[in-house]
C-alpha cells in the first residue's frame, strides 16, 4: 500500500495489538493451568491482565482496521497533509492504549467491562478519538471539491455523529450511566443484544459500498426498512425491560435469524477481488454461526446453566476470534489488495482451526461447568484438559498473529525500498 500509507500504518498498528493482545491471553490462559505461575508475577494477578486482553483487541486489533476503512472513505491518503494528520492520529490511538494497559495492569478501572477507562487513561484516549476526528474533519475540507454533494453531505453527516463518540465513552465508563447486565437475572437481555448486534449488520451492509465495489446489488430499500424495524423493536423492547424467560424478548433477539440468509445474499450482489474470498466465506459462517448460537444460548435453560461459566468465554471468542477477526481481516484484504491478501493466507487455516477447536471446549466446558459446582472447590481432569486445549489454541494463535505483524512490518520496508 505504497500510495496509501496512512491505511497501512492503521492496519500494521492493528496486526501489532493482535499480537500483544493474544500474548496477554496465553498467559491468562498459562495461569489457568499453572496457577501457581502467578507466584512469580506478584500483585499482577489474572484479574489485572484481562481488561488488557479484552481492550487491546476491541481498541487495538478490531478498531484500527475500521479506522483504516474510515480513511479510505475520507480519502486521507489523496494528500500528503491529511495522510500525515491521519498518522499521526493513529499513533496516538496506540498510545493511547498503551496508557490505558499500564492504567488496567495498576489496577485502575471504571469496573465495566470493554469501558475500563478511567483517570488519566480516559483523557489520553479521548484525546486521541479527537485527534483522529480532526483528522477526518481535515480530509473532508480538502477533499470537499472532489466529491458530488450527495457524498460531502453523507461524509458530513458521519463525521457529526463521530464527533459525538468521544462524550458517549466519557459518560458510559461511569458505573452509574447503567448497569452492564440484566440486575434481575444476572444475565444481557435480548434488547441489549439485539442492538448490539444491529450495528454489525449495518457494518456488513455498508462494507461493499463503501469499498465502491462493483456488480448488480438489489435495491437497498428493504434492507434499509427491516433493519429500521429492527431498530424501533429493540428501543421498544429495552424501554419495556424484561428477562430471557419472556416470550417478547425471545422474539426480540429473533429478529436478527433473517440476516444470516440476507448478508450474504447481498454482500454476493457485489464483484469481489479474488483475493478477498477466503475472508469472505469464514466471515459469513461465522456470522450465521454467531447469530443461531447466540439465539440459541439465550433460551431458558441454556442461559440459566452456560451464564456464570466459559461458556461466555466461548461465545465472546466465537464474536471475537471467530466472526470480528474474519470481518477485520477481510476489511484489511480488500485495502490492502493482492499482496495483503497472500500474507494472510499464510497461516489463515491454523486460526480458524484454533479457533474452532478453542470455542467447542469452552463450550463444553462451560456445559459440564453448569451441571455442578464442584469444579469450584476441586480441580477435575475434564477442566485441567479443556484448559490445556485453551492453552495450546492460544499459543497457535498468537504464532499467526506474529507471522502476520512481522510480515505487515517487513512489507513496509519493500514498499519504501
């Protein structure tokens, strides 16, 4: 990406936060076999090492490339001024992380999970969410002549809206701004998951478009109109409140079955690069895998048994490693182009085997977890197994992640060769 080196600092940025994130994890995973590891780590505990896990791969690994994504569609890259602005704004978000690792390992955090800013660290990273929107706001001004109004006035229109995400973190870090489960079960509701879940169809459904694809795509209206339906549901069903044993929130999440047929219905509406087809096809069996599990777990019974137990731990990674990771890297390929797309060809089966094998045993050990409670006094063999498998999932894991930030940082020394 030689003529587009503000993308490809946010994706070499990224790959690099895959890599540390997936290190803190095998070595939460490490302690969990060898507990007695954290001998040698002192007050550093297991509990200070998972928001630098969990952060580091929503800010780090799945953020940038979507920042990468909004510089391709602000055309940051057109001139040098606005690519150099859009670097620097990258470094920042990286520093920001870094800040805010060293804030988690101190044992400082808001106690919300993936909103664990706090103190000096909320400041640092909100500083950089503006210095990135300044960034954007920079390309919009200079690219304005370049592009038909309908497209100034939809750049216009998302940059207002980005402009509000720095106040929303600030007030959503506080404990007090709302609880992060359902206080009645213990457990999300299906409103709560349904609009979550809501933003990710958007993201698929504006992706083809945004990447200015070609091909014949069906009219949008209907994808626009059930997802606005979608929508006004879930406020409905989190203004009225309820748990999973009620029908209305069963439905709720329901809601979101149909769009296992209809992504790649119309993600197939467009010419893709060739390159982009393996990062295609897992993205969208892991969505359809995402939405018919999720639903299914959220039933009664199944809830009621998986909630307190790795079974969250498996469905986060099936979000996580599974569908987010396949989406990012194929965001990162359709960027990137052919020579980003044979560097993740490397090593792209040893992940989605890891991570199929990683999210069945914590599956299954979340299962056994919920028949009986002895696990918690005693160490069974079943569990000191399954934590193996773990173990060893993370270790194939982060051996890709590193193969891939290496070969990012080593493409970067040909393009400026």
């Amino acid at each position: 990406m030689k003529d587009r080196p503000a993308i490809s600092c946010a994706i070499r940025h990224a790959f690099g936060w895959l890599f540390f994130a997936n290190l803190i994890g095998v070595v939460m995973a490490l302690l969990l076999v060898f507990p007695q590891a954290g001998n040698f780590l002192g007050g550093f505990t297991y509990g200070r090492w998972v928001p630098l896990h969990l952060n580091w791969q929503l800010y780090g690994w799945t953020s940038l490339p979507l920042i990468a994504w909004l510089f391709s569609i602000y055309e940051v890259d057109r001139y040098s001024k606005t690519s150099a602005w859009a670097k620097v704004a990258v470094a920042g978000w990286s520093l920001a992380l870094a800040c805010g690792g060293l804030s988690w390992l101190m044992g400082h955090s808001s106690g919300k999970i993936f909103l664990d800013w706090k103190g000096a660290a909320l400041w640092v990273f909100l500083a950089a969410q503006v210095g990135l929107w300044i960034s954007l706001a920079r390309a919009l001004r200079k690219n304005t002549g370049e592009w038909t109004s309908w497209a100034r006035l939809l750049r216009g229109l998302a940059l207002a809206f980005l402009a509000m995400v720095p106040f929303s973190l600030w007030l959503t870090t506080s404990p007090q701004t709302y609880p992060p489960i359902n206080p009645s079960t213990g457990g999300p509701t299906g409103a709560s998951l349904l609009g979550s879940t809501l933003t990710v169809v958007a993201l698929l459904l504006l992706l083809p478009r945004t990447l200015r694809l070609t091909g014949t795509p069906r009219s949008g209206r209907w994808y626009v109109a059930l997802w606005v339906f979608e929508f006004v549901a879930f406020i409905l069903l989190e203004w009225r409140g309820g748990t999973h044993r009620q029908i209305e929130q069963i439905l709720g999440l329901a809601l979101l079955i149909p769009w296992v047929w209809l992504i790649p219905r119309c993600l197939l509406d467009f010419t893709w690069p060739k390159e982009t087809v393996f990062w295609r096809r897992s993205a969208l069996l892991w969505w359809g895998a995402l939405v018919l599990l999720g639903w299914a777990e959220f039933l009664p019974g199944i809830l009621d048994r998986m909630k307190f137990t790795n079974g969250l731990v498996a469905h986060s990674h099936l979000a996580m490693a599974g569908f987010t990771s396949s989406y990012v890297l194929l965001l990162s390929v359709a960027l990137g182009g052919r020579k980003m797309g044979e560097l993740l060809r490397r090593g792209s089966m040893l992940w989605q085997g890891s991570v199929i094998v990683y999210v069945m045993a914590m599956i299954a050990c979340g299962w056994l977890e919920g028949a009986e409670y002895s696990w918690m006094s005693e160490m069974p063999l079943w569990r000191t197994a399954l934590y193996v498998v773990r173990l060893l999932c993370g270790l194939v894991m982060l051996g890709v992640s590193w193969q891939w930030w290496w070969g990012n940082i080593y493409g970067r020394k040909l393009d400026e060769a």
